[in-house]
C-alpha cells in the first residue's frame, strides 16, 4: 500500500520535472521564432498605416504594449 503510494508519488514528481523542462524549450524555441515587439516594428507598422511616427509616440506605444504583457 505506502509503496504503491510512493510510486505515484514519484512518478508525478517525474512527470512534473519532465514537464518542466520540455515547456522552458518549447517556449525558447517559441520566443527565437516569434520576438516580442520592438520599436522598428512600432515604426514598420505606423508606416504601414502612413503615419511617420515620432520618438514620444513609438514611446508611448511601447509603455502600452509592455503593460499588456
């Protein structure tokens, strides 16, 4: 009984290391492919729209993105 207990014990103790570690390289692998926004992109993306942007509002934007995140 205490040692089936131990068991499933240990294999969850496994399970969640294992885990663990295959979702920190998954999510490397994830930031590498996709970067966060960064002020080129602001800028690529206002000019896009046909805005030239300024330096306080690519600031700005970059507040509001890291707020969300």
């Amino acid at each position: 009984m205490l040692h089936d207990i131990l068991l499933v014990l240990l294999g969850l103790v496994i399970g969640a290391v294992i885990g663990f570690f295959v979702s920190r390289k998954l999510m490397t692998k994830y930031i590498k492919e996709n970067p966060p926004i960064n002020e080129d992109m602001i800028k690529a993306l206002m000019a896009q729209m046909g805005r030239k942007p300024n330096q306080k509002q690519i600031n700005q934007m970059m507040k509001a993105m890291q707020k969300y995140q």
